[in-house]
C-alpha cells in the first residue's frame, strides 16, 4: 500500500497541509479522493490494481479503491483499515447484468466516530453490515481478485502464482481455497481440486460456491452418489438465500415467466424484506399479470425503502399508475 511520491506531494497540498481536526481532514480527503481537483476516482469492476497504478488511471474495483483510502487516511494521520460484506449481489454497466461476489470497502475512525468510504456502494444489494478485516485479509483478497482475473484471461501459470500469495496470507478464507480448485481443475488436477473444495468446506460448510464446484466434480468423476450429498446441502443453502432466489427471479422476468418471476420475487422478500429491488421487481411481476393493485402496493414499499433518486423514480412510476386506475 506505498503511497508514489507524486500522489504523496497532492495529498500533502491539498489534505494535509490545511491542517484542522481528524474530522475536517477525511472530509477533505473523501474530496480529494472523487472530486476532479482531486483523483476523481472512478469505479471499475476489473481494475484490480496496485495503489501507483490507481493513481495513474484514476480507475480502481472496490479491492483497490480499499486499498487506496486507508493508505491515504493512516498517511493523513486516521485509523483506517479494510471491511468486508461477504455476500452481495451488484450491478455492473454493461447490459445491466448482475453479478454475485464478496464486497470491501475503507472504515475510518475519526476519534470516536465511525465512518465507511465506498466507490460503488450504489451498485451493491447487501445482507449484512460490513465487518472490521485484517491487512492480511484485505491483502489476501487482492492477490485472490487478481488471480481469478488472470485465470479468466487464460494466464493460469500467473494465476497460481497470485493464489499461492492469497492463501499464504489468508489461509483461512474459503472463498480463495474454492477458487484455488477452480484453477487446479483448469489444469488438469482434479485430485488437488478435490482437496482444495474439501478444505473451502471446512473452513464454511455452507458456502455455495465450493459446494456447487465439488457437486460438478464429482458429476465429471462419475462419483453421483458423493454428488448428490453434497446436492442436498447446496438446495438446502439456495432455499434459505434471498439473493438466489432474486437472480432466478429475475431470469424467470427475463424469459417472460412472470408466475414463477413472481413466486421467486416472494420467496427474496419473504427472507429479505428491506431491499427495495426486490420489492420493485415484485411490482414489475404483478403489472405482467396485470394484477396492478398488488402492483401498487409492492411499488409503494419498494419506495418506502429507498432514498435519493431511486426513490424519486419510485414516486413517477407510482404516480402514473395511479393515474392509470382512476
């Protein structure tokens, strides 16, 4: 997390030289870290870069957004440190896809107050309140992200090399241990793979993807009866999980499924209740079975829920459907 000489002397000029409380100081640096006098940072799912390389492109992901801004913060004198939200589901530009991962983002103390800085926190359904991480986690989590990335591009050899670095400082993240064996069967080790899914598994015996990844090995394998036991767990982990039930919704609305679009928009609420998407998908199902008074009352929540401008494009469709049923 070096901070390059050059970002060092425009961080000096224009976060630490005013002077001023810890409190004046991050929000002098929350500026300089997205205002164009600033870095002007912008957000880039697959810009997993070092901290010089961030400042040099002005792009990062949320892993090297993370990285940056505690950097700056311990250097402006703040106790700063990484945090993770382990499930979320977000959204990236392109096609309006949505995607399932792990999320970081930078919290800051300021004396007795706490603060979270997050470069794409409007793109993001989360669960669960970020929770306080290690460097060794956050680190472990760079070096797991590009290691992924790498693989995906086909560089496996500099993949492993990355992975072996992520879980050499993380040992006991699942999460890298199942993406480990994704690698291993690329190349070919279905035995290291195996021992790599067994190891994410006991480190979570519910995370989804290193059981979907064994289940898949052993189909290839010809070992259906070890399939089907870990097939069990895994619906048992997708029943309880409002977000898998949120993406085959929004499949079954893609496809033009709205009865089983709409069963599934049930099924996220009813495990999730405070996410206004999933309440707004609701409404959506029910207009396409034109049950519009259901419709109203699934957009009223969704808008109940939200804020800003999301909340403001909840107001509009309400208002024109009311203007529809009088």
């Amino acid at each position: 997390m070096a901070i390059p000489a050059e970002l060092h002397a425009l961080f000096q000029q224009q976060v630490l030289s005013p002077g001023g409380t810890q409190l004046r100081r991050l929000e002098r640096l929350v500026d300089f870290m997205f205002a164009q006098t600033g870095l002007g940072m912008q957000y880039q799912h697959d810009a997993t870069y070092t901290v010089e390389q961030a400042y040099l492109t002005r792009r990062a992901n949320c892993l090297t957004f993370t990285l940056l801004a505690v950097a700056l913060a311990r250097e402006a004198g703040l106790e700063a440190y990484g945090q993770e939200i382990e499930e979320t589901l977000s959204w990236r530009h392109e096609q309006n896809t949505i995607y399932r991962t792990n999320h970081v983002n930078a919290g800051i103390r300021p004396g007795h107050q706490r603060f979270t800085i997050d470069v794409a926190w409007d793109t993001l359904i989360a669960r669960e309140p970020p929770q306080r991480i290690s460097d060794r986690r956050l680190l472990g989590l760079y070096y797991g992200n590009r290691a992924v990335e790498l693989m995906s591009d086909n560089q496996r050899a500099a993949a492993g090399q990355y992975m072996a670095m992520a879980l050499e400082l993380d040992p006991a993240y699942a999460a890298n241990w199942s993406n480990a064996g994704v690698l291993y069967m690329r190349n070919g080790d279905a035995e290291a793979a195996e021992q790599a899914y067994a190891k994410a598994l006991a480190l979570d015996r519910l995370h989804a993807a290193a059981l979907f990844n064994i289940v898949s090995l052993y189909q290839r394998t010809g070992r259906q009866e070890q399939a089907r036991g870990y097939q069990k767990q895994l619906k048992a982990v997708r029943e309880k999980d409002p977000f898998h039930h949120f993406l085959l919704a929004v499949q079954y609305e893609k496809t033009g499924d709205y009865r089983r679009a709409l069963t599934h928009y049930q099924r996220a609420i009813r495990l999730h209740d405070s996410e206004h998407r999933f309440h707004f998908g609701l409404a959506r199902a029910y207009l396409q079975l034109g049950q519009a008074r259901q419709a109203g009352r699934a957009l009223a929540r969704a808008h109940a829920l939200s804020e800003g401008d999301t909340r403001g494009l909840y107001q509009a469709k309400l208002d024109r459907l009311r203007q529809q049923q009088e």
